[in-house]
DNA sequence: CGCTCCGCGATTGTATACCATAAAAATACA
DNA sequence: TGTATTTTTATGGTATACAATCGCGGAGCG
C-alpha cells in the first residue's frame, strides 16, 4: 500500500539504472525502507511513536537485519531518531521545525529556481512541465496523496534543472521536511471538504505555473521572485492551520537570540551562474 | 594505519567503571563508521575504491553486520556509493564536485553567516572563538590534521551559531564535502614545505578572525561579505592546486547547459532574521 | 517509610550461517 | 575460431542465534 514509482531520495540520485519497473519487488530492505518511510511522510505514525525492531519484524515479514538497515537510513535523513540501546522513535516535527523550514526555503527556494532559470536544458523542462502537470491533475481531482507526492516531484525536478549538486542535494533533503510539514496542513478534517482542498492548492498551482514560466524563458529574477510567492504563500497557510491548533503538536522552543534587530531587507549577492569548467 | 589515539584496541573486554565522558565510544559499528569516514575524509582511501565487507571485517576485526551498517551510514551521507548487489567503493569527487561546492558555498557561507551575526548567542560566540583558537594554534604549528579538523569545527560553530535547522544541516554537510576537497589543496608535497602550509592558511586565519569579529558586533552585512572573502579566496587556492594536476582524478564534466548568459550581480533578498516563534 | 542495590526481563548490538544473485570462466556448438 | 550458454564462484542480502546493555521492580537495610 505503500508503493510508487516516483524518485523518492534514499537511492543513487544521479544514476538512473536500468529499468525493471514491472516486477516491483524490492529487496526486504527497500520494502521496510519505503513502507516505513511513506508511513512517518504521510503522518501514519504519529512523530515520537516508538519504534520497536521486533513489532517491525513482524509486521513487514522480514527479519531484524533488514529493518535495522531500514531504520538506519531514515535516520540519515533525519526521520528517524536512533538513540543508541535506546532504539528508534519517528522523529519529532519539533526537530525539523517548521519556523525554520519555511524561513530556510525563502533562501534555498529562490536560489535552487534562479540556477534552474539559468542552467535548465530543455529536458530538464520538459520533466518539470510533466511533474507540473501531473500535480495538477491531482489537484483538479482533488487527490490528497497525488497532491503532496506530485508537488514533491515538481520541485525536485527544478532541483535537478539547477545542476549543482550541493544545492540539488540540500534542497531535496529540504522537500523531505516539507513533505511532514505538509501534511500538516491537510488535516483529516478537509478530507471532508475536497472544494476547500482543491481551492487551497490552485493557488499553488497558479503560481507554481507561473513560476515554471519563468524558469523556461530563463528569467532568473522572476522565477526567485514568484518562489518567493510562492514559500510566502505555503507559509501562510500551513502557519494558519496550526493556529488553528489541528495536528500532532509542534513545539515552538522558547529559544534565547542575542538580538532581534531588524535586518529585514539585506540582500546576498548570488555568484555567477556560468561555469567555469566549460573550457576545461 | 589510520587512528590517531584512542581507539584502536579491537578485543579490550576490560571493565570501563564510570563512563567516558563525549569520548569515542567502544560501540563496534560506531567504531567502524568513525574509522572508515577519516579514512575517506582524509584520502588515506582514495576516491573510487572498492571497499570490501570482508575485507574491512578483517582490518576492523568485526562481523560483517556492523561493517554493513557502517557503509549504509556513509553512503547516506554521501561518502560512500552504495550499488544494490554491487558493493560499495568510496564516493568519487567527480560526485561531490568541487566547482559546485564552492559556487554552492558562495550563497550558504554568507547566508549562515548573517544568520549567526544575527542571531548568536554569548555562548555560541565563546564557542566559536574557542575552535577559531584551536585552528589558529594548529596554524601556527603546521599540524595539517589539526588544520583541517578545527576549520570544520570552526564552521560548524558557526553553523550552530545560525539558530535554523535547516541551515545548519546543510551547512553542515557541505562542509563535510570541504573536508575532502581541502585535502586536495593540500598535498603531500606541502608536508615538506611546512612553512608554505603555514603561510597559506594564515591568510584563512586572519580572514577567519575577522569573520568573528563580525559576528560578534551583530554586523550581519559585513559577516556576509567576509564570508564571500574567505570562500573565494579558499577556492582560489584549492582550484589553483587543481590545475597544477595534483592529487586525484578529478573529472569536470562536460555538462551540457542551455545558456550561459551573464546573470552576475543578481542578488537574493534574505529574509527577516526575527522569529515569529518568542510570543507562542 | 524511604532509599539503595541487586537481579531479572526485555530490547538492542554483534556474530555467523545460509541463500540469492551477478560477474566470470569454461565448454560446447555453430 | 568465435559466440552463446551453462556452470562456477565469489560477493552481497537475509535470517537466526548469541551476547551485552539498559530499565524496572522487589527485597533488604537504614
């Protein structure tokens, strides 16, 4: 129940294998790995809930030795906190953060699209356009599980549209959180209320369009400025979901800053965005 | 070959009383993982290598089990390329790409920087000084190891320093890729020209110095353009040594981008460094 | 009545044996 | 003699058995 065919991280992220997509049966270890991974994404398991090594066991069929290397690698990716003969617990949404989510992606967003304006090839295009649509037509339908995965997918295709792999990588790893933090803002409640839900992501979808317009024509100070709509506009509304108080709880730390001086308006230059190495 | 002190002894079953207090932990998988990432950290393994489980059981005198997770660890981390049913050998550069670092960390250096100018606390700062120090005497002394593992714990100060997640999880892992790229600007024909070493992070140093200084008067604005100092001029010297034709093969890959049009001086507006968070 | 210490149970960490699979080699057939 | 197929073999993936460690609860003592 957990299967896709989406490029999930956790494997090789450049190297696109041969294909054996018809006989989807991945090793035990994938399978637990995948499961367990859909599981905390989407909210299955509640973060914090303690995760035993023999429940798992049981439950996916398999032995300790693929689970551990399951529970291992979710906790690379930092959804799985792994303390030593301690054992493992989902990991707390308070950890990730959603303050800093939103407030890191206001930099990484529009960095990752302003490289992708610049650097994509027309097949990066063309595979941004696909997953694009593709999350529209979840939307249109109002698929809640199509609405998150393809949104991912979307955005990780512009990741690959920016060709290098250092901002490739973090921003990914930054869709990962995203995909919790989402969540989120999708209580079961609108489940009941599909209209609202489909309203809700039109907005995203209209400026996502927009912003793959931008990426396409390869004006890069558009395409910063409509990612930054766009994070301001998913911002928003997930910070006035939880408001509202629905969700696991998410404990905002009382956290002690030096200064809170306004700094608003300060500007980083990006380098340039050619490469040096054509010529070598 | 590769341990500096502590923990080499593999069969020790003597009776620790207390506890050792943040010390290498005698954990056989942690061991393993520790061992092998200095090993690829510091080249002692170069880039590309296979790494056999049987082997590595030999030399670290454990069962494969812990080897296992060990190379899942690392290859999570970007160290070590994990091919299903294919092994693992030591990620090559060509991977991590050191152009793309140094253009990544053109944006993130000065990014977390502000932040940390912004936000730090007395105690962030007296730790940060604190590596800085450490740095500065591993400078003075030539201790190449030295150099580069206090630079790292330098940064990460900083990284810390950010107050944001997100920021210092991905700061913090480009500066794992740092590791091993500053490597490759130092050669092992340097250890004969010790004062060379020496004379060349100096420079790092006094910039470094100057970083902190920023930092600690709140100067976000000048943090950030020391940060954009210190990156290029570490580039510059790490890329000069490449083209010198030292060390390993590094691969630049002829990447096929769609335009290189001159987009030099866009700039990215960083967002407000104040928290929503102190009311809740 | 409370504190401490020891022993027990449960769970994690490690070792080893077994199985599946892919590269390699050898042989048989064209 | 070359190629294709089959067998071999080595390596990685999984299962299970064993050992170490931590938390907890009861008993003994102050």
């Amino acid at each position: 129940m957990t299967q896709t065919t989406s490029d999930m991280p956790g494997k090789a992220p450049r190297r696109q294998p041969a294909e054996k997509p018809a006989r989807a049966r991945p090793k035990g270890s994938q399978r637990v790995y995948d499961a367990l991974r859909y599981d905390i994404i989407s909210l299955t398991i509640a973060p914090g809930s303690i995760l035993e090594e023999t429940a798992l066991c049981r439950q996916y069929k398999v032995s300790r030795t693929p689970v551990r290397e399951a529970l291992i690698r979710l906790s690379s990716e930092g959804l799985v906190d792994l303390e030593p003969n301690r054992g493992a617990s989902v990991a707390t949404l308070q950890f990730i953060d959603v303050v800093d989510h939103y407030e890191a992606m206001e930099i990484f967003q529009p960095v990752t699209c302003h490289f992708a304006a610049v650097r994509s090839s027309p097949a990066d295009i063309k595979t941004i356009k696909a997953t694009l649509a593709k999350f529209c037509t979840a939307v249109e339908r109002s698929d809640h599980e199509g609405i998150i995965r393809f949104n991912y997918d979307f955005h990780s295709a512009i990741a690959t549209a920016s060709h290098n792999g250092c901002i490739e990588r973090g921003y990914r790893q930054m869709l990962v959180d995203k995909l919790r933090i989402a969540q989120h803002g999708l209580p079961s409640v609108t489940r009941h209320r599909a209209t609202a839900l489909a309203d809700r992501f039109a907005g995203t979808m209209r400026i996502s369009v927009r912003l793959v317009d931008a990426i396409e024509q390869g004006d890069a100070s558009a395409a910063e400025e409509i990612a930054r709509e766009l994070n301001e506009y998913v911002r928003a509304q997930v910070v006035s979901r939880f408001s509202v108080g629905l969700g696991h709880q998410v404990q905002l730390p009382t956290a002690q800053r030096r200064t809170d001086g306004e700094t608003r308006g300060q500007v980083v230059k990006l380098p340039a965005r050619t490469r040096q190495r054509s010529g070598a």
